[in-house]
C-alpha cells in the first residue's frame, strides 16, 4: 500500500516537471513573447545554461544550486539558484532561493510562488513587523526564467545573523527553522528541524525548550519562562497569529531564535486570514503552553484589545475592492492593514492577470482579494471578550 502512494506521488511529481521541461533543455512556461504587460510590479529575470537548467530542474528532488545570472533593477549578477519548500515542491509552479556571493558576505532571498489573492504571507509579515516583530521583508516581483514569464512571485528577505543580532541587542544567537513530527517527544536531533546559524549540529537549546514545554509542571514551567524567554515577543508573535487565524504552524512554519532569551519568528503564514477559525493561543504545544503562562495570558489579552479590537472598522458595504480604507478614526492596526492590502492588490493585478498556471486565475485573485478585506472588516467579532481561559 506504501509502494503505491509512493508511486502515485512521483508520477504527480513527474507530471509537474512535464510541465518545465521540454526538448533542448529550454526552459518552457505557458506565454510567448511579446512579454505581457505586468505594470510596475518589480521583474526578475533569470538566465540559465542548458546544463544549469538541467541542475535546477534536478533541485527538485536535491538542494543542488545551479548556477545562473541575475537581472534585478538593470542590474546583472552571477548568481545561484534552486527549488525550495517541502510539499510544494509537487506543484508544477514552483518557489525558488536565489542568491548571490562574494569574497565577503552571501545574500539570499526566497521567491515564493502567489496563488489566491498573493497577499496572506506578505500581509501577514506585515502586520508582524507593525507590532515590533523583525519579520521578513516581502515584496511583489514577476519572475522570468530564459526570458519566459513564470507568474507572480513574493521576493521574501531571509532571517541573517547581523539583522537580529543588530534587533536583539548584538549578542550572538542561534536561529531554528522547525519541523515537528510530534512536538514533545520528536526532539530536533530525530527531526527535519533546520539549524540556520550558527552553522552546527547543536540543537540543545531548542532541545531544552521543547523538553520543558512538554514535561515541566506549571510551577517550574512559569519560573522557567520568566527567566529565558522573551515574553513581550512572544505576546507579539501570538498576537498576530492569532488574529490573522493562521493555520498551520501546529507542525513547521516558525522559527525558534535563541540569543539567552527564546523568542518564536514567523515564517510561511500563507494559510492565514481565514474566517470562521476560532482557534487562540497558537496551535502547538509550544504556543499553547506559552499561552497559558499567568503573565503571557494578561499581556495576551491587552493586547489583542488594544491592536484589533479597540475602535474596530465598521460593517463593509459595496464592492469591495473599492472601499478599501478603513473608517477616519480607527486607531487600531487593521486600518494599516487594509492600506497595505490595497498598495499590494494594486501592485500584483496584471502580474496575476497573466500568470501562467491555470489554476492561478485571474477570477479566483479577485474573489480571495473580497475575502481578505472581509477578513479583516469581521475577524474581530470573532474574538471572545477573553480569548484565553
């Protein structure tokens, strides 16, 4: 039974690289020039060998880097390039890393593929940072490969050592890209956990949290807590992905940063700002022991009051992409929010118009555009009056 889901999921993969691969080793996506009219939204244009296309094409199954040069802002680069991400490495759109190096320092960068309204994950980082979070900078940019229009993409800043070395302090810290199988008893060491930086095997920090979250008694748990982690953070971190309902972190998509004081950072927050989601206090055994600590509860509440549901945008009436801004008067973030939704819906339009993978279409965009501003125009009635018992 194993050996045919096995089998099942490398023909889907096979198939999605059909789509990538043809003949000479040209690059193939589904427009020919003229190049289509994507508006002012950034361009990415990569150019490979044959020999390179073939490396990128094998990344799929290998972090190999193949090498390539870049065109960003009229500006050409040597340049390295390969599939990331985890399950959507079966998509026929796929998400890249691109990066550059010199003698003296290494810049790297995702491109995460758009589908839907392209906005939850940029949205998302946003609202983060608003709070005081050092979340990853995102911005729109249309890709090209050999000079064929892959679709809209978001370029996302990576996590580096110096940013939040330079956030926090500048004392030194390790930073974690987790991965659980069963959180609690799947120690990072047995797991898909990552260790960005430094560059070592030594997970016993995240070791240690895990552990303590899943054993302490509340007494020691509390105690704990009040001494190595950075709690205002983590009221922050919670905060915002409660709100914005995001949904599947109860597994991977965060971060651990560890500098003598723990903290959580986002990471992929695309499955987010869906209504009906009632769930608070994160959707882990880490949030939810955070959640439950005496301190981080109080702060928890204050503060989701005075962020989302103090002065919250009235009922939204007419269509709605064009009553974007929140009522004069809103003082919570939500009108910063709907600014921002409305600067990247306009910024991605044509470059989603034109995306080339049909089950990117134009009509969808539209329709989960309606849904986020509905999101936000209605999150807050959701919220119980103290969402944490």
């Amino acid at each position: 039974m194993g050996s045919k889901r096995a089998d099942k999921a490398l023909k889907s993969l096979l198939a999605g690289l059909a789509l990538l691969i043809a003949g000479c080793g040209e690059f193939i996506g589904f427009s020919d020039p003229p190049e289509p009219d994507l508006g002012a939204i950034a361009k990415i244009r990569v150019y490979l060998s044959e020999t390179a296309l073939r490396q990128l094409y094998d990344s799929v199954f290998e972090d190999d880097w193949a090498p390539c040069t870049a065109v960003e802002d009229g500006v050409s680069r040597d340049a390295w390039i390969r599939v990331r991400g985890f399950t959507s490495r079966a998509y026929p759109k796929k998400s890249f890393t691109l990066k550059y190096e010199d003698d003296e320092r290494e810049e790297r960068y995702a491109l995460e593929r758009l589908t839907g309204s392209g906005a939850s994950n940029r949205l998302a980082m946003y609202a983060y940072r608003t709070v005081g979070l050092p979340a990853h900078e995102v911005t729109g940019a249309a890709l090209f490969i050999n000079d064929t229009y892959l679709g809209a993409y978001n370029k996302i800043t990576l996590y580096t050592g110096e940013e939040l070395r330079t956030h926090y302090g500048g004392l030194p810290g390790e930073l974690f890209k987790c991965f659980f199988l069963d959180m609690g008893y799947d120690v990072p060491l047995e797991s898909l956990s990552e260790k960005k930086f430094p560059d070592d095997d030594d997970f016993s920090s995240l070791n240690t949290l895990i552990y303590n979250a899943h054993y302490m008694s509340d007494p020691e748990w509390e105690s704990w807590v009040d001494s190595y982690v950075n709690r205002d953070d983590i009221v922050r971190y919670l905060v915002v992905h409660d709100y914005l309902a995001v949904a599947d972190t109860f597994q991977t998509n965060f971060y651990v940063y560890n500098y003598g004081k723990t903290l959580m950072l986002p990471w992929d927050n695309e499955a987010s700002f869906r209504i009906g989601s009632t769930e608070y206090g994160g959707d882990n055994l880490l949030t939810r022991r955070l959640a439950e600590h005496p301190w981080i509860r109080s702060k928890y509440n204050s503060e989701m009051q005075r962020l989302f549901l103090s002065d919250a945008v009235g009922d939204l009436t007419g269509d709605s992409r064009l009553h974007l801004l929140a009522p004069e008067g809103t003082e919570n973030i939500i009108d910063d929010l709907l600014v921002e939704a409305n600067r990247i819906f306009t910024e991605i339009d044509r470059a989603m118009y034109y995306d080339p993978f049909s089950y990117v279409t134009y009509e969808n965009f539209l329709s989960a555009q309606a849904e986020k501003i509905f999101f936000l125009y209605n999150r807050s009635a959701q919220i119980p009056e103290v969402p944490l018992p």
